[in-house]
C-alpha cells in the first residue's frame, strides 16, 4: 500500500546552503528513500521554483509569504500569518493524508485539521526563546521590539498548541522546556538531518583556529564579536571568521589584529575545505535551543571542536567537544588544543554520530513508523 505524506515547510527547502535548510532537504530525501510518496507545500518570499525537488517529491506547491500582519489575526506571531493560504489549505483537503508541519512556522490551520488527519510538527527549536535572544542582541530599535513582541506573541501561541500537538523535537532540552513550560505531552526526539553521512576529520594539526555560521544572524555576529574582544585580542594565535553576510562593524574589528582575519560568502566547498584544514573549531552559543548544526558540520569535517555548554546541551554530542564556558577557559584549552595532534583513534569515535545518532537512513524509517 502507498504511503503519503504531505510537507509544509517555511521556506523553499532548497539550496540548502544554511543549517535550518540542510534538516528539511535531506528528510525529504531520505524519506523519499524510504519508500514515502511526498506531497511538498513550500512558503517563499518570492516563488523561486527547484527542478530538484521534483525528483523526491510526487507533487510540489510554492505558496507566496504574506508581507505584513492581518487585523483579524491579532495575537497570532507574525512568522506564523505570514504563512497563511486558502489554496494550502483547499490543496491539503482534498485528501486525508498525514501531515508534516516543518516549524511552528507552518501551524496556522493546525487547528481547523487536527480533529480529523493525523498531524506533526518539527520543532526547529523554541521559537519564543529564539526571538528572545535575538531582541536581546540586536542593535536597532524598530528590529529589537519586532523580535521581543514576537517572542510574547510566540510564548502564549506555542503555549496553547501544545495542549494538542504532536511534536518531534531536535534536541532533548526543548522536549523538558515544552514539558515544563506548555505542559506538552506528545513529543518525539528526532535527530536533524544533515548531509554529512561519514567522518571527513583529517588526523594532524592545523595552523589556525575558526568560527564558522551565518554572520547576518545577530547571535552569530554577538559570539563572533566576543571571540575576538575577550579571548583572541589577548592571545596571538591565528583566527579566522567565516560566514555569509559580515556587517561592517564586524569586519573592522577582525581586521584590527593582526593575527585576525574574515573571509565571507564562501562556496560549500571553500567551507568545507577551510573546516577540514582548521586545528581548532571554535562554536560558542548565547542561546541553547535547537541544535547548531555548524557543530555537526565542524565535527564530521574538522579537528578540534571547542565549544560552550549552551552549544551542545540535549544533542549529545558533548561528549566529542571540548567544553569551556568563560573567556579564560577559552584561552586556555585553546592554548593547548593548538599545540595537540588531532589522531586516528578521535576520528574513529565520531564515527558514532553518523552511524548511531544522526543516522539519516535509520532516522527516516523511524519516521515512518510514527506516521504509519
């Protein structure tokens, strides 16, 4: 018997060319793989159709994001509205599948189908804790009240679906958050799905030190900032910033040392290669929900991986990173990493993640079974 799945997901899964991408795109492959005829509703600021999509996807949709907030939707989150279609809904009525709604993102209509289909929700992380760290470290005023309203509108929305949702989660700390927080009850722990599917680290050493991600994001920009300020102005070993989108401001102060540098917009490829040939990789976090998947990125590609508690709590992968959590221990596991030789035994280790707990063909079939 054919098994069907409809996929609403908040952003067009592809290219996957950022962290929140990669989950969404490889599960649908590797659903895909596992025999589940997928029916794709993609929202996208501009409809930008993917050719490729269609080769794991029995039929895709692309559906326009609304561009401001509704007066008869007062209160719902604006991340939340703007996701919001008749057509998406005529199209999802026209038959009784399963349904999976990628982020709270994608939840308007979870109300009007949950009594009669069986419905899902992807956390990606929570939403009114991310809002949250984002007004807390951003700079201009007008973009600080957007995100602390929508984090309050975020914490009562989130709050009241919980009480009917069923929610599978990518860490174990947000599974204790909403339990504690929004009493909510059906929740699943399911690993991201990520492109890496086996250990590239290279046995050695190094001859720098790097920070990876997203540098138009407020929060990567924050721990970059930090880096640079309170461990590397007062250690003279080689650091480079890598990432998409540097403001001014950050590239002026990476290029005030002169052993600091920053490189941006890289290829996938320069990526990879600039995490393979890093000794140390260095991801501290201001905010500890989701998963961070640069750490899985710099963990199947790199050396060294040194990281804070709020990095990795609930993805169990602390136990292949080193852990510091203030300025001095920085330094000085940097001190020493730098001097040490990454071996084959380390390299052997992680293998554990991509066999055991990110597994993505072992990850989808357990999909299949929940829905199923």
């Amino acid at each position: 018997m054919d098994r069907h799945l409809h996929i609403i997901t908040h952003e067009v899964p592809w290219p996957a060319d950022y962290g929140g991408l990669y989950d969404l795109f490889y599960k649908i492959k590797y659903l895909h793989q596992a025999g589940i005829k997928i029916h794709l509703h993609c929202f996208s600021k501009q409809k930008n159709n993917q050719p490729i999509l269609n080769r794991y996807c029995e039929s895709v949709q692309y559906y326009s994001r609304k561009k401001c907030y509704s007066v008869f939707q007062i209160g719902i989150p604006y991340i939340v509205q703007s996701r919001r279609s008749r057509i998406l809904l005529d199209n999802l009525n026209k038959d009784d599948y399963p349904i999976l709604m990628e982020g709270i993102h994608c939840t308007f209509y979870h109300h009007l189908l949950a009594q009669k289909r069986k419905i899902f929700i992807r956390l990606h992380n929570s939403e009114c804790n991310y809002y949250k760290h984002l007004a807390d470290y951003e700079y201009n005023f007008f973009r600080k009240m957007y995100f602390k309203i929508e984090s309050l509108m975020l914490h009562r929305y989130e709050k009241k679906l919980a009480k009917n949702a069923n929610y599978w989660c990518v860490s174990k700390l947000d599974i204790d958050f909403y339990k504690s927080n929004f009493q909510a009850e059906n929740m699943l722990f399911l690993p991201v799905f990520t492109p890496w599917t086996n250990i590239k680290s290279l046995p050695g050493v190094g001859n720098y030190c790097l920070y990876h991600g997203n540098l138009s994001v407020n929060e990567n920009e924050k721990a970059a900032i930090w880096l640079l300020e309170e461990v590397f102005s007062k250690i003279n070993i080689p650091f480079v910033i890598a990432g998409k989108n540097p403001s001014h401001k950050l590239k002026k102060l990476a290029h005030s040392f002169s052993h600091t540098c920053i490189v941006e917009n890289l290829s996938e490829h320069e990526m990879d290669d600039l995490i393979k040939k890093a000794q140390i990789n260095i991801l501290p976090s201001f905010n500890k929900t989701g998963v961070k998947l640069k750490i899985l990125h710099a963990l199947t590609n790199g050396r060294h991986c040194l990281v804070n508690n709020n990095a990795v709590k609930g993805t169990g992968l602390s136990q292949y990173c080193h852990i510091a959590n203030d300025s001095t221990q920085f330094k000085d596991l940097i001190l020493q990493l730098f001097q040490k030789s990454f071996n084959d035994e380390e390299v052997y280790k992680r293998n554990e993640i991509v066999e055991v707990l990110y597994n993505n063909t072992v990850n989808a079939e357990l999909i299949n079974t929940w829905i199923h």
